[in-house]
C-alpha cells in the first residue's frame, strides 16, 4: 500500500495568512495544470500540468551561467542578455517531467528558476500545520487548495485532503468544474467549503475564450450544490467580471441557472478582473493579450452588484 505521506505533487506556491480563499486565515496550496486556458488568467504559469522555467530580468547579473549549465544550447546572449528559446526547454526538459532544469543550478541571483516544485504531502502539511493553532483557536482558517485546478492532480489533492482533515484542519478547494464527477466526488467528502467558477452561461463563447465548453461545469456546479446540502457542506459560485468581455446578459443567465437549479444554501459572489498578473506572462517568456486592459470602475461594477444584491443568495462565509 502506498504511503499517502510521500505521494508527490507539483506545486507552484504556497500562500500562508490568505484571507481570500476561504473563511478565516487560510493556507492556499496552488497546484499545478489546468483544463482552461482562460485568456484574462492571472496565474499563468499555473496552466500547464508540467513544470516550465520563470525568468526575471530585473534579477539577472550577467553571469551567463545558464548558458554554461545547458546541455540543450536553448540559451543564447543577445546584446549581453540571456535568451531562452522555450521551445527546446519544453522538449527537453518540460515534457519529459524530468525537472532537471540545469540552467538553474548555478544562478546564484535566483533570475531563473522552475516555476514549481516537487512536493510530498508532508511537505506540504509541515507549512499548512505552521498556522494550526490559529485555525483551531478561531474555529475557522485553514488549508484551500487552488491552482490551476485541482483535479488535475487528484492522487495529490485527496491525500492532502485527508491528512488536513485527520489533523482537525478545516479544508476548502478552489476549482473550475472541469472534470469528471467521480474525481469530485472523492474530494468532496473531505471539504467544508467549495468554491466553484461560472464564467460564461453562453457555451461557446465559454469554449472561445477558455477553450473548453461549459456543459460539464454547469452540470458539476448543480450536483456540487446538492452534495454541499445533503452532506452540511458550505458552496460558493464565482463569477468572475472581464471589462470588455463579461456581459450583463450572459450574467444575469447564470444568477438564473444558480437560481433555479442549485441547492438553495448556495451562495454567489463576483471576482472582478485585476491586473496583478500581468508581468507573469513576461516572466513566462508569453505575449499576454489583455495587457492594456484596465478593471472595472466602482461605478461599471454597480449594476452587476445591484442584481446580484437583488437575486437574495446567501452570504458567502
């Protein structure tokens, strides 16, 4: 029988005092991979299921010992700097889940460097049992896997579900919906609070700017909601808001879907685009589409707000 304490996974962050993921002071744990590709995605470097290389330019000394360290000649100076050409990195180190990375080995000014990293569950319950005492003292806080999407890791996310619970820590996941029903069902057991994404009714216009359809996320939230009622768990939908690219119809469709097929304890709040990720994507080495795009107003917000309001969900814990 495998030992879940040494069950691996690929983790790109682990965010310790969040007061945004969840009730209370929480542990995020953000897993790597993810079935969407959203195009107005603040974590990027969460997408791929495979580890990828971050390059800070800002940090970078010259040194050129990446250059020295690669076997693949996938680093090259141009006018003093390093060039990376991502193309050979993901074919020789990316893809075969090797994460080697011997670029890395020897920047001592930490410029480049695996976007995430191989842990095991005690690895990962060492960090999240460091702030136990405030999650039990308050009754509240805890562990939140997010990402990514969690699912994408299912082995992974179970075991540490599992471990948070047997040591009295109160657990909450973050997802987008995306993935067959008897993955969640296996998790859910082991959650107090689910948070689950809406972000377009409209299938296709779902799949256009996410590239999958919603279909299998709409009929996950239902079945999420009635598992959350029959078994005392707390949900939550969230709709995220893209200036430009959320509209007040397609909005106002899915407050109705919410309405009229989840369980009547769910609760719905609005995730309104910022622009904190930008500089990811240069960091990736990616164009970034969106990078001239600027959020909401207080003032564009409001009517989004007004209906929500008006719809009477529940207040998200």
């Amino acid at each position: 029988m495998e030992n879940k304490s040494n069950i691996e996974g690929l983790v790109f962050d682990i965010q310790r005092w969040s007061i945004h993921d969840g009730p209370g002071v929480r542990t995020v744990v953000f897993l790597k991979g993810c079935p969407l590709h959203c195009i107005w995605c603040c974590n990027p470097e969460s997408q791929s299921v495979r580890n990828e290389l971050v390059f800070f330019k800002d940090k970078c000394i010259g040194c050129h010992r990446c250059k020295k360290n690669c076997p693949f000649e996938a680093v090259t100076i141009e006018n003093g700097k390093q060039v990376y050409n991502r193309e050979i990195c993901k074919v020789n180190c990316f893809d075969k889940g090797l994460n080697l990375f011997p670029c890395t080995k020897e920047c001592y000014a930490k410029a480049i460097r695996p976007v995430a990293e191989v842990k095991t569950v005690d690895d990962v319950m060492k960090e999240v049992e460091k702030d136990s005492g405030i999650y039990k003292e308050s009754n509240v806080g805890g562990l939140t896997i997010g990402g990514g999407e969690m699912s994408m890791q299912p082995q992974f996310s179970l075991s540490l579900l599992k471990r948070a619970k047997e040591s009295g820590i109160t657990t909450a996941i973050e997802t987008c919906g995306f993935a067959n029903w008897v993955t969640f069902e296996a998790f859910l057991t082991f959650v107090d609070y689910i948070y689950c994404d809406i972000k377009f009714f409209d299938s296709k216009r779902h799949e256009e700017l996410t590239g999958q359809k919603n279909n299998l996320i709409l009929k996950n939230a239902v079945r999420m909601s009635r598992f959350a009622k029959d078994n005392g768990k707390y949900f939550t939908i969230r709709i995220p808001l893209i200036p430009g690219i959320s509209e007040f119809d397609d909005f106002k469709k899915i407050l109705d879907f919410v309405k009229k097929e989840c369980a009547d304890i769910t609760a719905v709040e609005i995730m309104p685009y910022h622009r904190l990720g930008r500089g990811k994507y240069l960091d990736l080495g990616r164009d970034y589409s969106l990078m001239d795009l600027m959020p909401f107003t207080e003032e564009e917000l409001k009517p989004f707000r007004e209906l929500l309001i008006s719809y009477n969900f529940i207040k998200t814990l």
